[in-house]
C-alpha cells in the first residue's frame, strides 16, 4: 500500500478524500442512512446544476449571490452549483401531481456535495468551498404535523452524534440565510470554532450568540457560559417560506395548499475535521471507533529481519478479524521497519495496531496489541487476540439498513 | 408510500434520481465497488472542480473546450466541471513524493458525477449532461506492466458485465478525446445506440465502425455483421500522455519518470438506462435481478375489502423475505386497488409481485407470487413462499466488500 495519506488539498477550499479519507466518510454516511431510515426518510439525488431561474423565484439569487458559484451553458442558460436544495426539491414535488395528505409526510434526503463560494476558505475541511452535505427536507400538511416531524428528526439527529460519540450541544440556532419560523444547532465545542455558543449550566437553556447576545439564561437568569464552537448540523422549520413562491403543494380538499417544510443540514465533511480535532493529539490522530477507516492495523515483520518467518500470522490474523467483522488493514511495506509503519499508523488514527514483532517467530507465537486512545500495549497469543477483540466495544462493520419505504 | 417514479428529468439532459432510482445506482455501485477491490484499486474522491490550468497543460481546455462546463469563482479563477479526471488524478500525485515503483501497479477510482454540455442531450439518461461515472486510473512503472494491469481491468469488465446478465460486446475502440494507444469499449446492442460495432460471426473479431469502417473482417476475412449499439464501458492504455506534461512521476533509481497510464471508464446511469430500455416491453419495466430496486413487492388488501383482516401477513412475509435476505417492500397505499397497485409494480419493474388478495383470508391462507419476467403466477401459503424464495436465483441483498489495501 502507498500512505497517502486522509486527505490532500487541490485549491483553496477543495479538498480530495484520498482512500481512507473516503472510508471515514463512507462510515459517516452509514450511520447517517441507517438513522434517515429509522426515521422513514428516503435517500434520492438531484443534479448538482440547479437553473438559476428558481434560485430567482426563491429571492436567493440576489440575497446570496455573491457566495453562489454559477454556471452558463452553451445556450446562455445560467446554472446554480447548490450549496442547498430548497428550491430542486420544491420544484420536483411541484411537478408531482397530485400529492395528497395521504402521501404526507414525505421525507426526502440526500448526501452529496455543495459548493459555497467563501471569501476566505480556512481550517481545511471546516470550511471548505466544495463540501460533502447531508440535506434532508420534510413536507406536511400543517405546522402542527410539520412541528412533529421536525421534533422526531432532532432525535435522529441526538442518536446520531451519540453514535459518533463526541460531545456535542444543541442550541436555537440563527435562521440565517435558509430562513423560516424555528431552528435549532448542532455544534461542537471547540477553540478553533467560529461560532459562539451560550451554554447555562443551571437549566440546559442554549443558544447561538448570534440569536441573542445574553450574559444571563433567559428561562432561570443564571449565568451563561460562552463557547467557541463548530456548527455541524442545523434544522430548521420553514413553514410555506418555499413551498409557496415554489408552487409545492397538496391537494387535502378541492384546492392546493402549500406544503409545510422542514429542512435538516448535516455537514458530513466538517464532522470529520472537527471530531479528529477534538480527538487528536499532536502526536496521534484520533478518529471515534466507529469513523476509523479502519479499526486494526497490523504491521507485518520487515523484509530481511529475524522475524520475517512469521510474516504468515498478518493473513490468519487479518482472516480471524473479518470473522469477528472488526475492520482491519495489513500494512505490508514490508521495506520500511516497523517503527516507521507505527509512526504512520499513529498518524493515520487506526485505534489498534497489532505487531508481528519479535516474539511472533517464538515456537508460542506472541503478538503486540496497541491500544492507540489509552497508550497500553500487551503482549498475547492467536487465542488472545480473539478474546481481546470479542470482548472490546470498537466498531463493527456497519451494515447499511434496507430502508422500506 | 408515494410513488413518485424512477427518475424524473430537471432540465435538458440533467435528472433527479428518485428514491427507487438511486436504489438501482447503489446496487450497480456495489457491483462495481465489489470488483474494483478484487481487482486491488481503492477507492477516492477528487474534487469536482478542477483548475482549468491543468486543462490548459494538458492541451484538452482547447481541444474539447466547448462541450465543458466551466465555473470562474469571486477571484476570477477558471474552474472545469470534470468530464473526466486525467488531469486532476496526475496533479494529485505529481504531489506525493517520492512515489516508488514498490507502490506500483497503483489504482485509484472514483465513482461520482460528471458534466459534458453536449449540444443535443437525448435519450434520457444514455446521453445526459450530468451522469455518474466510474472512472480508474491505474499506473504503472513501464508499458508491459501497465498492459498486464489493463488486461486486468478488462477481465473486472468481463465479470462485471457477466453479473448484470444482459448481452454485451467489448470491441475495439475509438481513442477520441481521451487518446492512448490501445483502447477497447462496452456495448449492450440496441436499435436506439448511437454507435455502430461491427462484429464478425466466424472469429469473435470485433469493432467500433469508426475506428476502421470495413465489410469483411480483418483477421479471417468473413463478413463482419454491423449493429447500431450504446457505448457503456470505455478502457483506455494512455502510456504518458498526461503523465508527462502534468509530471507524475515514480523514482527507480535516481531520475524520476514518468508514470505509466490507464484509464478505464464506466457510464453507471448509462448502464442503468441501457439495460431497461433493452429488457423492457411496451407494459412491463424490467430490470436485471441485481439491479432491481426491490426484488419483490407485496400488496397489501385496499382498506374496506373483505380480505383487510389479511392485511398483518404483509408484515409477517417481509420479515420471512428479509431473513432469506430477499429485498422487499410493501405497498400500503391500502387507498389504491390492487389492480392500480399492480399496474404501478408493473411499471416499476419489481421482479416477483406477491399479493394479499381474497384467499388470503381463508382458513389456510394461500397468496399469490407473480413472476413478472416469466408471466407465471402461483397461489400459496407462507411455506411455499419459503420454498419458492428459497430456491429462486434471484439477488440476495448485495454485501459490500471490504476493501484489503
């Protein structure tokens, strides 16, 4: 294997996902699928190239303009790269007819990229130009439904960050340029984030500073803690804000009424630059088990060395960890030693590095296990291993859900 | 549920995959995930907008200028929405240094979406403006191994398209815009191709008419057959044609050289538009069984029927399909008949239709299985469905392998 490496920049802000960068993501959105089906949401994909004559329908061409990038085709059509699909989706279901209550709710989601054309990209993939978004919207046929729904989505968001397992607050969030009647955000907290966030310890009450400047809790008048913190997901309520200029409506009686919208961002790409931040120490990267892009490296012995004869175990190990469905990786540049692979995997973020070192070509074979996130190191057998893998609470292979529809 | 269909067209050669749609792209993806990773390449993602610079060094910004869509940002920098990503994947590893012919053969694919502005976008998704793609790169240290890699990739080809299971043909191909000097092409065979192959009865020799337009063939000199055909896989040897002006180079000794390439693409919704337009018939949409959205679709009793108390076996059936890992889903739309409900199936191209209908409410409860393909239809009880599922050939939920880098 060549160690490319997680990520590489290619312009300001743009950023390819090299191997095992794509594998934290593709675990990312596994969780993510598997939480959007929970919640009777169902995954499509609209063109990446949005015709600007929506974005005018919505207000947004003007309002946002500046951070759009656009498009023009050979026939002078102009073409929105969305950095978010208010208008696509309003404008698909407009030319879905008829939709009735009985269709609702309708959750529709998708997870790809999205352009914004920031004046200053910064923090890598914190804020990146081109980003990978999960955006699901939902339709109802009120706000009383549609208030529902959205309380059932912040679950699914709660469940979630749990599963990634980095703390995390929710707080009313500011509507900003999406707009709409109620918001919430997901952030975590962070010195190099952006944002302010306003915590009270006293009664849970949180807010973005940006919504109010307050230094007391509005509900129990402690004092409120400020924080620096990474925004990664928000949701918003938006009543009829697109559905109406959009035409997005269902028949519920003889006449068309708007559809009542919700609309729920997860910034996939900016939750792995901000839980390895967290995590990671100068030393060694840190991803949470279940993001890891792989969970067990095993270093094999080096060409030429004593040990070299053991070299075999790297497959029946590799064997007996699929079978256990623990994710793991053999690192055969078998010309580097074993310290330079361990200072790679360590800069990588596997959470466990096992080595066919030394002892390994003993007649009882013994194996070094690493444990990275708690810096111990013990020294076991083939049957050890099993046991020390069947008993820890890391990662299994995720297995994506079937969604029914 | 609300069926809102498979795809749904945007604008001019731009469409919206829907729910059931991108389910038949994540099937295909898995196939391909599934031999890309026999095959030793890993998966990647680039940006997809690449410096129009590096369109510029390789003299392609010229040479196919007009058919690519192009976005300048608020510095006035010139970006390309990639067709293909020659230039972007050189780039990328002209910057990892020292790469050594110890990390070669290196293959790296990505499967994401693509832009050409064609001057006529027609035919649905066989020639859209926005499709996804699968595109690898592979490199090698000099031309008899890159050949040997290429040869390869070709048998994934074979395997792949063996699995979809609709007829194809692979012939020799036109360079084109990509260059190389050996290159080879997938066709499914269709009165509605763009293409024309022509194909020789007697030694299997095969090719594309532009490449050389003859009437009897070159290698045994019997009449070669011509056939209008789609073009859905394309294989390329590029030698150092971008390798060289865009300096990917390796170190065997003390002078780096450079890198020696393949290229090797696959339209994914070209495939997916190409295989139904071949299988299907004027009243029933059909899919290959492995890309089917859903293998089977249970209908459940329209509410107010006599059979309705038969309506909790919907249920107890998809739990027994999901065991035999049988995809499925269940129409409710207890609104509709069952007629409608079929009509919809039919239109779907669901392989096995099961419905709850009148005996099913009767002491020993028999339902009927519908094998759309082949007309049949046989009425049973939950045994026989356990047999029936049993001992089908039908796709078994599509496990994704684990990559092994």
């Amino acid at each position: 294997m060549l160690d490319m490496g997680i990520i590489r920049q290619v312009n300001s802000g743009m950023y390819s996902l090299l191997p095992l960068g794509l594998r934290v993501l593709q675990k990312l959105e596994a969780l993510v699928d598997s939480e959007m089906t929970k919640a009777g949401a169902q995954k499509m994909l609209l063109p990446i190239l949005t015709s600007a004559t929506l974005w005018n329908r919505s207000g947004r061409l003007k309002t946002i303009g500046s951070e759009l990038f656009t498009v023009e085709d050979r026939h002078k059509k102009l073409y929105v790269l969305n950095p978010t699909y208010e208008e696509a989706i309003c404008e698909l279901l407009a030319g879905i007819i008829p939709i009735t209550s009985k269709d609702l709710p309708l959750k529709l989601y998708q997870i790809s990229r999205k352009w914004r054309d920031e004046m200053k990209p910064r923090l890598g993939l914190l804020r990146g130009r081109e980003f990978v978004m999960k955006d699901l919207y939902t339709f109802d046929t009120n706000l009383e439904n549609a208030q529902n729904t959205y309380n059932k989505i912040c679950e699914s968001y709660d469940s979630l960050f749990k599963q990634i397992g980095v703390d995390y607050v929710k707080v009313i969030g500011a509507a900003g340029i999406i707009g709409g009647s109620l918001s919430h955000e997901y952030h975590y907290l962070s010195d190099i984030g952006e944002d302010t966030v306003l915590l009270c310890q006293s009664c849970g009450y949180s807010v973005n500073s940006e919504v109010l400047n307050l230094s007391s809790c509005l509900k129990c008048n402690n004092n409120l803690s400020s924080h620096s913190a990474i925004e990664v997901g928000h949701t918003f309520l938006l009543d009829t804000k697109y559905s109406k200029p959009l035409n997005a409506t269902f028949l519920d009686g003889p006449k068309p009424k708007p559809l009542v919208m919700g609309c729920f961002g997860l910034g996939l790409t900016r939750i792995i630059a901000a839980v390895v931040e967290i995590l990671s120490t100068n030393e060694v990267l840190r991803w949470p088990n279940n993001l890891a892009p792989f969970n067990v490296c095993i270093l094999t012995p080096k060409k030429g060395s004593k040990e070299e004869i053991a070299a075999p175990y790297a497959e029946q190990i590799f064997g007996i960890l699929n079978e256990l469905n623990v994710d793991t990786i053999i690192d055969d540049r078998i010309h580097l030693t074993i310290g330079r692979r361990m200072f790679d995997a360590n800069r990588t973020g596997y959470p466990f590095i096992i080595v066919i070192g030394k002892t390994a070509s003993n007649q009882n074979p013994m194996f070094e296990i690493h444990d990275v996130k708690n810096s111990t190191r013990i020294d076991t057998n083939i049957e050890g291993i099993i046991n020390y893998f069947n008993n820890q609470d890391i990662n299994r292979e995720i297995k994506q859900n079937e969604a029914v529809v």
